[in-house]
C-alpha cells in the first residue's frame, strides 16, 4: 500500500487492473472479415507498447536526472551550467580509436516511441476502411451467440447458410483485402526495422545477434551492448558551440537512462523478429488458401455421430460450388461454430443442385408467371399485347400475395382444397381445352393447387431467404 498525500493506493490491485484490461483487448476474438490475430499484435501489443514507452520515457525525462556532466575545469556537478547540458543532451559521444560516434538518438527516445505507435495502428485504421459490413456483422453475430445452447445457436447458423447462399461466389474482394492489410503490415515491421537502425546508428539491425554470448563489461564497457548503449559518454562545447568565447571546453557525463534503454530495445529485437517472422508466415498460408488441399484443411471437421456423409465426401462439392474468398469465409466462420453446426452447413453446401432450380413440369415449356387458376378476371386473348397482358398479371400477383400475408395457417388450410378441387376440374376438361390453357402458359401442380411457375417462383424465394 502506497500513499500519495492524504490518500493511500493500492498498487497491486491497479497494476492488475491495468494489465487485466490489456490482456482483455488482446485476447478478444469478435472481429471482423478483414482484421485478425496477426494485425491484432500490431496496432494492439505493438502499438500499445511503444506508447507505453513513450508515456513511462516522458515521465522519467520531466520528474528525474536524465544526464549529469561535470567539467574537466571544475568537477562540481551543481555548477555545470544548464545551456551547456541542454547541448550534452543533443550532441554527447563516446570514442572509437580517432572517431567520435555521436548518441543523438539519447534525446529523442520518447518521441521515436510515440511515432512508432502512430505508425503501428495503419493496419487497423486500414482494415476498418476496407471491411465489409455485413460480413463483419456476421462474423461478430456468431462469435457473440454461436457459444449459445438452443434455438439461438440454430438462427445464427441458418442466419450464415442463407447469407453465403445467397451471396456465394461475391467474396473474393473480402479475401483480397484481408491479403492486402497483411501485407501492409509486414511492410510497416521492415520499414521499422530499418528506421531504428538509422535512429541507432547502424547498431539495431543485428542487436540481438551480435550481443551474443552476453558478456558483460562494467569496469570498461567494452562489450556489444554497453557501446550502443553508452552510460557514460563525453560532450565537447567548442568554437562552433559560440558558448565558450573561443575556448574548448569537455565534459564528462553519466547517460543515467541508458540502462534502460539498453534492456527495452533488446527485447523489442525479439519481438519485431518475431511479428516480421509471423507475419510473413501468414502472408504465405493466405495465398496458398488458392490450393485445394489448404482449403481442405482449413475447412475440414470432425463427423458428429449422426452424421451421414464422410466429410471428405463434401469437399469437392463445396469447391466446385465456391470460390477462394467463400472458402475465406468459411474459414472465419468455423472458428465461432462447433464442429456439429459446421458440418452441417457443409452438407447444405455441397449440394450438386445448390444454385439451380428444379422444374415441376421439365417437360413442358414454363412462359411468364401465369396464373389463371387464381386470376380468373384477367381474359388470355391473343389479341391482348405481351407486355399489358404481362403488366396484368403482375399487378394481380403482387394483390394476391399480399392478401395472403395477411392470412392466418388456418385460414390456409381451408384455401387450400378449393384450389386442388379447381386444379382437378381443370385438368379433368377435354384435350382441347387443356391445349388452350397450355398456350396460354397455365400448368398446375396437383400437390399444391397452384400454378407451376409460382410454384417455382415460391422454391426459389425460399431457397435463398
């Protein structure tokens, strides 16, 4: 327990606030079509991280001793003249045989850090843009109820077989630019890379390996590690300077922050050579999904017990029907669904006949919906044009399929047999009069009273609701 004036804080309970929101907002899965664990450790850990660095460099820049030089005139610390430190801050050096290797970089840590958290939230600021909506809406949809038990887990599932249905062979542009923010983040870790090794002087792009074996020199300071990060370097106010009135003056000072420095950047070495490694990795795993035998592993599952079909039986089915950015989708789909609800979908999918339409009749040659048997107003005369008699039927359709919408089951019901009992009646006319219907375009279905076209026009519409 600390206290701080009057009012005392627990420390332990506000570091594990603070690192139990942050490990929330980076395990957190509901996320959208164009936005994914590998961007996550971007804009999320990374950037978060070099802002902390920035915040905690800030702090310790305006509350704590960042440098201590002493004269060779006059070794008293105090007396040290604030103009002259304000100059060892920018220009300190240490040397390498008869070269002077500057530390410019010592001053400027802080707002390096915030920079780089700019840099490394491009990826989300991209992927928002490019995201689709409805596809990111499905996605959260799922991840927030497919944990759900009952009727809720159903309508989610049903909610995503109607959509890829319905929108199958339309999301190559989703995967495209998934492909695209990834590599806009791979770009942004070797651009950084680069830009820490210009900030570094030459000495960040191999830190990690030539640092090994760690042995470290205190009395000297001779190892890897200390000559990157000097502690103690010289600072030099000559004629340049105009401070000194034409003398040379050098100073001594103690770099206290470079210790610090020093452990930081070593692990931010790991660290960007891991998300450079991880990143390209995923890259690579993204642009293989064009081959079947990756789209096969990424949407293969396990067979429940009732199911039916081998699930190796369903893949090229799928395939045939689908293209990459559907197999994306599914992909993303699979992860917030079980392994029961997914292949079931997969069932639904790899249907030979998904995207056709079975006639009632084949035989017999389907014209414009035509509907005599429920429009008896309207006269098939051949002396009628095509498009008023066309505008006719059409009128009178829309009329009867909102009567009906208002229509209780029951009331259905009771319909129902009229219409069979007059689709019996006309059947049963002799030839010529069923010849007449046929080139006026009416053909009935016996199972359900009504006329084969809006019979399929009904197949249809509930097909790919």
């Amino acid at each position: 327990m600390a206290s701080v004036g009057t009012r005392t804080v627990d420390i332990r309970n506000a570091i594990k606030y603070v690192f139990g929101a942050f490990s929330n907002r980076v395990n957190q899965v509901c996320s959208g079509t164009c936005d994914g664990f590998v961007l996550k450790m971007h804009y999320r850990v990374t950037s978060l991280s070099f802002f902390a660095l920035f915040l905690s460099t800030w702090y310790l820049w305006y509350h704590r001793e960042v440098i201590t030089c002493v004269s060779q005139f006059n070794a008293a610390v105090n007396q040290t003249r604030l103009d002259y430190l304000n100059i060892c801050l920018s220009y300190p050096y240490v040397e390498e045989g008869e070269n002077k290797r500057f530390i410019l970089y010592y001053r400027w840590i802080n707002f390096v850090a915030l920079l780089l958290a700019g840099v490394y939230y491009i990826p989300r600021k991209v992927s928002k843009q490019l995201d689709n909506p409805k596809t990111k809406s499905l996605v959260e949809t799922l991840c927030q109820h497919s944990p759900k038990t009952g009727d809720i887990e159903k309508q989610v599932v049903t909610t995503a077989l109607r959509y890829i249905v319905g929108n199958a062979k339309t999301h190559n542009g989703i995967y495209y630019k998934y492909l695209f923010v990834n590599l806009v983040a791979l770009i942004i870790d070797i651009v950084v890379f680069f830009f820490l090794d210009f900030i570094f002087i030459g000495r960040f792009m191999w830190l990690g390996i030539d640092s090994f074996p760690i042995k470290r020199d205190p009395e000297n300071f001779s190892d890897y590690i200390s000559q990157t990060f000097p502690p103690f370097a010289k600072c030099q106010i000559n004629m340049a300077k105009m401070l000194t009135s034409g003398r040379i003056e050098t100073f001594g000072c103690h770099l206290t922050f470079m210790e610090l420095y020093e452990k930081i950047f070593i692990a931010l070495w790991f660290w960007l050579v891991f998300l450079v490694t991880a990143t390209a990795i995923y890259l690579l795993f993204l642009l293989t999904m064009h081959f079947q035998i990756v789209q096969r592993y990424i949407i293969r599952v396990e067979k429940p017990a009732r199911g039916q079909h081998r699930v190796g039986d369903l893949m090229p089915n799928v395939f045939r029907n689908f293209r990459v950015g559907d197999i994306y989708l599914l992909y993303r789909i699979k992860q917030h669904v079980s392994h029961d609800q997914f292949y079931g979908i997969l069932t639904n999918l790899s249907k030979p006949d998904l995207f056709t339409i079975k006639a009632v009749k084949p035989s017999l040659q389907q014209n414009d919906v035509k509907d005599s048997m429920f429009n008896p107003k309207i006269p098939h005369n051949n002396n009628i044009s095509k498009t008023t008699e066309k505008t006719m039927l059409n009128s009178s359709i829309n009329e009867k399929n909102s009567h009906n919408r208002h229509l209780d089951f029951n009331q259905r019901k009771q319909v129902q047999p009229e219409f069979i009992s007059e689709a019996q009646s006309l059947i049963a006319k002799p030839p010529h009069q069923a010849e007449n219907l046929a080139n006026n375009g009416i053909f009935i279905d016996m199972e359900s009273g009504k006329s084969v076209n809006e019979v399929s026009s009904q197949n249809t519409q509930h097909r790919y609701s």
